[in-house]
C-alpha cells in the first residue's frame, strides 16, 4: 500500500477462556502483538479476575501501552478479551480505545468491535433522546449499550446479545466477556474474519487466524457469518447463525489488511495474493527486467506477477520497520518528505533495469508518484506500476476509513492519466470480475462495494459525524 497514503481497517480483537486456572495475560499480549497491523492507533485488554473485569488501555502502540514494567502489575486471570484500534468513527483518544467495560444492574461486561455500523447514528439518537449518556466517540459504544439495555430483560447476557443482532446493522466482529462468559460473534454478512481455536481445553478467538499460531492454540474453525458462540464452565455451545442474509467478506482483507501468513474463511491470504499478482500479469503483461513489490503487502502479489511472466523477482524497495505511526505527520508535504525515510530502494537491484512494481491500491496517487520517484533517483530505466486492486471509487461504509470520494484519484482521472501523474511509464490494475478469482476453488462471496458500489446492505445516506467533533463555527444548530 502507498505509505502514507492508503487505506486503514478498523480494528483486530482476541479473546481468551481458560478451562482451568489462570494466567492468560501472557497470551493476550502476544496476540495483541500480532494483531498490531489492524491498528496502530490504540490497544487495550480486559481481564477477568474471579468475576471482577480490570482494563488496561491507552493511546499508543503496543509496546508502548504494555511495557514490561506495566505488564507485571496487571492482575491476571482465567477470562480476557483484547483489542488494537484504528478508528473509523470517533476521534484518537483513550476515551475511544477498547475493551469497552460496562457495569450494569446486572453485573459487568467488557466488549471488542471490529467493524463498522450503519445505523449507528439512528441507535445513538435514540437512545439519547430516552436519556442515555455516551463516554466516546465510536459506534462500538453503541453496540455495548444496545446490550446492555436489552439484557435488563434479558435471562442471560448471550441472549442479550443475541437481540442485539437483530437491531444493529452493518459490519461487527465481537467478543464480548461478562463476569463468567466469553462470547464471539460475527454479523449476518461476515464482512469481518472471526476465527475460533484451542490450547489444550482452553478457547481462544481471534480476527485472524495468525494470532492463533502466536499463542499457541490449534485452528478449530471460522466463526459463521451471524453465528454466536459462548464459552463458559459448562463448555462451547455454538448458536446457529442468524437469518441468512446476503454474504460479503471484506474483499480487501485478502489485497491488504490480513496478514499473508493468516487463512480466512478457508482461504489463505498469501495464496490470494499470488493469484493477484497472476492475474496482473495475465492482463497487464510487460517486458521487464525485475518485478519488484512494495513493501508489506505488495510483495506475495509481486511474487505472483513474476512467477507468471518468468521475469526474476527482486527486492527493489527497503522499508524501515523501527517507524511507528507516531512519527507519521498529517500534513501534505510531511508525508511526502516522510516517504524516504520508510522506504529506501535497493540499487544493485533496480539500476539500469525495466522494473515492474505491484503496489495493493492506490488512494490519492501522491505517495506512489513519489515511490516512483524514488526507483528512478536510483537508476531504474523504465518503472511500470501494477495494482492488485481494482480502482477505488466508492465509499465504504463497514470499516475501512473510505468516506470521501472526492479523494480517489479514480474519479476524476483515467488509467492513463494517473499513469501520467505518478510517473510510470505503465500502469495496470486488477479487474474488478477477476476479484472472485483470489479465493481459488472456495465459492466465497466478497464485498467489492468500495470498487463496485454494489454492497451486501444498503449503506447509510450519508456519514453522519459526531456532532461533538465538529466546531462551533461548523455546526448549524449550536
């Protein structure tokens, strides 16, 4: 993905019941750890101590909420549900990190939420209107007090919940803990992964199925689109999915967010990404010297593109990994300047060559003008720029950060023309009827929206945002 100029995922969670005893803060932290590319803007876990939830949660990377020194004194426990944030509604605070930790009349609960509602604002109005007050931002607020509200009546917080599957919409990946439970629940449309696995008699749920390998545990299976599942001391019991609704995993998920080394609904990511790169080539064959990807998740789909030409694949980019996005800058002209310190080329690769770069997408086109910039300073001869996505042009409305398609350079330019604009001497993108392809012999329906703009669920009018974030001189009613 162009640094600095690319597309962001919500979130990832991980949850942890342990069958017998305690000690699940090791775990939880690593997944945490592996978990760190689906958000970088805050993280957090709650633990469950004989009933009693703590939470721990902050601003910041990983590293930097959960030091050494912060880690010893966390009590541990025998339930824990964590989570990374990068949010698509609400603003960069702690008020906004997750877990979210909610006492009621009927005892506590701690929820983690990757998505992205669309009758968020409709929820929060209500309830509003009826009283209710909001501590954050972010919709996933929304989500723990529609619970909340309905497990009053409710016999038991798994059905709570269940009844808040029928009023939410849009896209939810949870896990939810209460004082004796671990719920895992993914929405009727399956927009974001959910996967479940074992350590021993212990149960784990993760976002991806590589936070899985992290701790240890064993994969079992992928949570079903509209499926709740409940652990505690009397075992699993799996809920059958909700009313079938139309299908749609989140077809960036396998171009960029997951990680190559994680499997989603029964197809790895790293084998997707080749097919892309493949397909690349197959409709956008050039005569090169060295195909080359961008670091991360350009690299399997520049693989791809070099086993199906027989061009030799090469390193041509380094990108510096010691980076966090704290020293990212939100201006135009610190983002360009910021490009040459993450990303240096490799001369002896590209110098004198024909050179082929895959790239996942392109947003605004800035950042891969000036990465085509950077391979020409460094001697390549001719530099052609294949996408292992389709052209942006539409929204997203369940979890990506796509709001504004005045943005999308896809919009107001031809191929050729934003060929012309970056500096390529070519440019290619992957057809939007070839996205089914990247699943290989898994009939998976994806949700292509924000290429297509045909969605599984209708998407909201418009983007309402928190009015509490707009200032004065903005808004129309003070």
């Amino acid at each position: 993905m162009p640094l600095f100029d690319n597309l962001h995922e919500e979130c990832g969670v991980f949850g942890i019941y342990r069958a017998g005893g305690e000690g699940v803060v090791p775990e939880t932290f690593h997944a945490l750890y592996i978990l760190q590319h689906r958000g970088q803007e805050s993280c957090g876990m709650a633990v469950n101590t004989d009933g009693v939830i703590h939470c721990h949660k902050d601003v910041g990377l990983v590293n930097e909420v959960f030091t050494a020194e912060k880690l010893r004194h966390i009590q541990d426990g025998r339930i824990a549900v964590a989570h990374c944030r990068y949010g698509t509604t609400g603003t960069q605070t702690s008020a906004n990190a997750q877990p979210l930790v909610v006492n009621h009349l009927k005892g506590a609960m701690a929820l983690c939420h990757n998505g992205n509602l669309t009758n968020a604002a409709e929820l929060r109005r209500k309830y509003e209107l009826h009283g209710a007050i909001f501590h954050a931002t972010s919709d996933s607020e929304v989500i723990a007090y529609t619970i909340t509200q309905r497990r009053i009546n409710a016999g038991s917080i798994e059905a709570a919940v269940r009844e808040t599957m029928d009023i939410i919409e849009g896209a939810y990946s949870l896990v939810i803990m209460s004082a004796t439970k671990l719920i895992a629940v993914r929405d009727p449309h399956g927009f974001r992964p959910l996967c479940m696995g074992k350590i021993g008699e212990d149960t784990v749920f993760a976002s991806e199925s590589c936070a899985l390998d992290a701790v240890g545990a064993t994969f079992v299976r992928d949570v079903l689109p509209g499926e709740m599942v409940v652990v505690s001391d009397k075992g699993v019991k799996a809920y059958p999915p909700v009313q079938s609704k139309s299908r749609g995993l989140c077809v960036f998920e396998y171009i960029y967010f997951a990680r190559p080394d994680s499997v989603i609904d029964g197809v790895s990511v790293h084998e997707a990404r080749l097919r892309a790169g493949e397909l690349l080539y197959k409709n956008h064959p050039v005569d090169a010297d060295v195909v080359i990807g961008a670091p991360d998740s350009g690299l399997d789909a520049a693989l791809g593109y070099s086993r199906a030409s027989g061009i030799p694949y090469g390193i041509g980019l380094v990108k510096n990994k010691y980076i966090g996005r704290t020293f990212i800058q939100p201006g135009q002209k610190q983002r360009m300047d910021s490009v040459r310190i993450k990303l240096n080329a490799l001369r002896a690769t590209i110098e004198n060559k024909r050179v082929v770069m895959v790239d996942d997408s392109i947003v605004r086109g800035t950042t891969s003008a000036r990465v085509v910039k950077i391979l020409r300073d460094a001697g390549a001869k001719e530099v052609h720029v294949m996408f292992s996505a389709p052209p942006f042009r539409h929204a997203c409305w369940f979890g990506t950060d796509i709001d504004n398609e005045d943005v999308l350079i896809a919009n107001h330019h031809s191929e050729e023309e934003i060929g012309r604009m970056i500096g390529a001497d070519s440019i290619g993108f992957l057809k939007i009827e070839d996205l089914p392809k990247l699943t290989g012999s898994v009939n998976l329906p994806l949700c292509d929206g924000c290429f297509s703009g045909r969605y599984p669920v209708q998407p909201p009018m418009t983007l309402t945002k928190y009015k509490f974030e707009i200032p004065l001189s903005k808004q129309e009613d003070s």
